[in-house]
C-alpha cells in the first residue's frame, strides 16, 4: 500500500475514527542452512582432537620408583621417569660406544641402567660422602637394563650432612 492509497482512506474515515493503517509484514529472513560449512567444521573439530590426543599421548611419562618399576610388569617397554639413588662404586663410562652404566636403589630394588651419550650432568658423580639422587627417562628392557634417554641428577646440598643436620656455617661478622 502507498502513501497516496492510505492517505485517501484516512480522509474518507469519518473524523472521531482512527484509521487503521496495515503495514505489509516483513517476513524474517529464514537462516540459511549451509550444511556443507557445518560438515566441514565437524570434520576440522574432529582432526583438531585427534592431533591433541596423538600429541598428548606420546609425551606422557609415567614417574615411579626402582622398586615399582621392578615389580611391575606392565611397565616393561613403557616409557618412564624412574628416580633412585646412585648406587656407589657402579658409574662407569664405556668409550666405544660411548655410553655410561650405573645402577639406581631404592629401598629394596635396584635396576641397571645404561645411558648411551657420550656426556653426563655435572652433578652425576659418584661420590662417597653423599648420596646422588637420580632420576632417568627411558623403558625398561626385556633383559632388565633401563635403556635411559634422558638424565637428571639432583644437586647434593652443600649445607646439609648425610643425617640431614644442618652443617654450621659459623657467625658473620657485620661491618
């Protein structure tokens, strides 16, 4: 309906009546379905979450103690943390091919272990006035030996003796 139409109808209303006006309903937009865009973003979600638990799956460790690691067979082959205590006297360093073998202890176990880099931490030294606590990455083999990838050992304190008493470090003088 134009102005003109509404217009001409609005003067032949009689004059205490209000002209009811129409206005032409606009129909809503209908939302466009657009399945292939929706297939598409169903796939991408789907590829996106299979990369993050591929990823994920391959990097997670799992941390344990020589004694669990021994006495669990399902660990054997599956990659691990395991963390011990330098056993003294068994760090030796093999030049062809160049690789280190110790063992680790905890309190009843005590696995083999051999590390094939040519360099060590600083701190993986077998001394006899302190315990070296370690922590290697790696699986255990079927033969037993804990083929090691990666190697940490934690720094002994300077400040603290094999009791676990603080060493005294005497008085400092203020000047």
């Amino acid at each position: 309906m134009s102005i003109d139409d509404e217009l001409a109808r609005a003067i032949e209303a009689e004059p205490g009546e209000k002209a009811a006006v129409r206005r032409p309903r606009k129909e809503a937009p209908r939302p466009r379905r657009n399945l292939g865009l929706l297939i598409g973003l169903v796939v991408l979600a789907v590829v996106v979450l299979a990369l993050l638990s591929l990823t994920f799956k391959g990097s997670a460790v799992w941390a344990t103690t020589v004694d669990q690691l021994m006495a669990d067979p399902d660990l054997r082959g599956r990659r691990v943390r395991v963390e011990g205590t330098l056993v003294k006297g068994t760090l030796m360093k093999r030049d062809q091919p160049c690789e280190y073998r110790f063992q680790l202890s905890t309190e009843a176990s005590i696995v083999q272990v051999r590390y094939p880099q040519c360099v060590i931490p600083d701190s993986l030294q077998d001394r006899p006035e302190a315990e070296v606590k370690v922590t290697a990455e790696g699986s255990l083999g079927s033969d037993g030996v804990f083929e090691a990838t990666q190697v940490l050992a934690k720094c002994p304190s300077k400040y603290e003796e094999k009791d676990g008493k603080m060493v005294p470090t005497g008085e400092l003088e203020l000047q």
